[in-house]
C-alpha cells in the first residue's frame, strides 16, 4: 500500500486531469473547476484508494469512483452554502458569491450526476452492489442535511438525536468511500460491511472533534477563527450536550446565544461550557466513537500491517488540530 500523501497526490492529479467541456458550456462546467480546485484533505477519495489496495491491490480500478466520491461531497458543499448563506470556503468565495444562486445549483446538480457517472465505472458484477451503496449513502445525506436544517428551529435537542444528525450527514459519506473501495479490491460482504463501520463511526468521531476545534482549538493552527459556531448559532455537539447537562445553566446558555455575534458572545457561551466540563465530554465522545471505529477494522480479515494504515488515517482525522 503507498502512503496517504501518495493516494492523495495520485487524487489531485486526477482532478486536474478533467476535461470537462467549456466554449458555450463554460458558465456550467467553470464553477465545478473552481470547486474541485480548492484543494482541500481529498480525505474521502483517499479511504476508498486504500481500502482499494489494502484487499486487492486495485487503487487504478477505484480511482475513477474515488473521483466521483469527491465529485458528490463537493456537490454537497456547493449546495450546503447556498441553504447556509456562507460566503467563504477555504478561504475563498464560495461558488454562489462568486457566480450567482442559480449558477450554484446547476452546477452542483451536475457534480451530482457526474459523481453518479464516474462510481458506474466498475466491473460489471460488482455495478449494483456499488451503485446501492452510493445511492443509501446519498439518501442518508439528504436525510442529515435535513435534520441540520431542522435543528435550526429546536430549542431541545438531544445528544442521540445529535448524534443520528452527523452519522448521516458526515458518517455515511466516509463510511461509503471505505466500503466502495472495499468492494472493488475484492472484499466479502462481511468485510466491507465493518469497514463501512469503520468510516461511518470515524466520520462522527471526526465532526465531534471539529466541533470541539471550532471552540476550543488554536485559530492559528485550526485554519479558521475560533468561534465561528458560536457566532452563527450552529448547534454542535458542545451546545446539545450542554443543554443536557443542567438545566439553569441551559437557560443561561440560551439567554448567551441572545448576545449580538462577537467576542462577547464567544467568550461568555465558552465560560459556561468549561462550568460544565464540555470540552472534556467532547473529548470522551471523540475517544468513544473512534473506539467503536477501531473495533470494526480490528475485526476485519485485514492483515495487522493494512489495519495500522487505516489507523493511521484515523488518527490524522480525529487528532488533528486543523
């Protein structure tokens, strides 16, 4: 198996490979460029090449369908910003800002049917068992970005509720890039099944500890300014847990979201979270659902060398600092 900076270069190289049409078509296909070109970790093209190799050597059969994994992921973003109202990613304008709304939705519908072209560029007998997992996996998504929204107009929500929310809309996404690639390296069913387990269960594990970052992280290692949920009103997984923990704080917590967006507002929603001990049950939960991550590869027929890669991979996600 090569190394993650080798899958990931092999990725980026295939992106900028696309010959995707321009001339009359250029107001469609320019902003789909624009979006792949922003770079970023390519983390879940770079699960399915390696579970691509680690059962079967086959990281040249999945790199078309590793591509359609990011291709889809992307398409989720250029939407998201349109129902998020966000005007930068990555430290650019996002593709709405840039171009317009409508630009942004039909480009994005055709990453979406592009993403869907390039996971059917497998063997024959493998095209169904790919296809319902890519399909489940895009449902599941959906289905999180819903409950995102939803969460939106909730004053209660539960930690488990929390929980289903990001196991659909990060968990399965990372949990379909490893089965896919699992399958086309020659996995049995069993086996990608548990590596499903393993992404999907380090997806969640990766959001908690995003979230935690987002409040508690170092600005200049973490890439993005400290504080941003808290400003936006998101409701993380500090946030939930908060709201469960005690009930006159809760209220407090509440009447601190009230303050105008700013470093007031930072600062007195952080305070209550240390009163409470936040960070450290965050820190728990990103342990607990990285265990049940581990538990799954462990229990796959994967020989000890090709588990430590994967775990390898997993602590880059989840210990990360940015």
């Amino acid at each position: 198996m090569k190394s993650i900076d080798e899958y990931r270069i092999e990725i980026e190289k295939t992106i900028q490979s696309l010959d995707l049409p321009g001339g009359k078509l250029e107001t469609l296909y320019s902003p789909i460029k624009y979006a792949l070109s922003a770079g970023g970790k390519r983390i879940r093209p770079v699960l399915t090449l390696m579970a691509a190799d680690a059962f079967g050597e086959k990281s040249q059969e999945a790199i078309k369908p590793a591509l359609g994994l990011e291709m889809f992921h992307n398409f989720t973003l250029l939407h998201d910003d349109v129902m998020d109202k966000s005007d930068m990613r990555r430290g650019r304008m996002t593709v709405h800002k840039k171009y317009d709304e409508n630009t942004a939705i039909l480009s994005g519908d055709t990453m979406l049917t592009l993403a869907t072209e390039y996971i059917s560029m497998v063997e024959d007998k493998l095209l169904r068992n790919i296809l319902d997992c890519f399909n489940g996996m895009a449902i599941k998504v959906y289905e999180g970005q819903q409950l995102d929204i939803d969460f939106e107009k909730e004053t209660k929500i539960a930690t488990s509720d929390y929980i289903e929310m990001i196991q659909c809309k990060t968990g399965a996404l990372l949990g379909a890039c490893a089965k896919i690639g699992a399958l086309i390296g020659g996995a049995t069913e069993k086996d990608a099944d548990k590596m499903y387990e393993f992404g999907m269960q380090t997806g969640v594990a990766f959001q908690i500890q995003d979230d935690w970052l987002d409040t508690f992280g170092d600005s200049s290692t973490f890439g993005k300014t400290i504080g941003g949920d808290i400003n936006n009103g998101k409701k993380t997984y500090l946030y939930v847990s908060a709201l469960e923990a005690d009930s006159q704080t809760a209220e407090a917590l509440k009447e601190a979201f009230q303050i105008p967006a700013g470093d007031v507002r930072v600062k007195t929603v952080t305070r209550l979270y240390e009163k409470l001990g936040i960070a450290e049950s965050a820190k728990k939960a990103v342990n607990h659902y990285s265990s049940l991550a581990l538990k799954a590869l462990n229990s796959t027929s994967l020989s000890d060398d090709k588990k430590e890669v994967f775990r390898k991979l997993a602590e880059k996600l989840i210990g990360r600092k940015k």
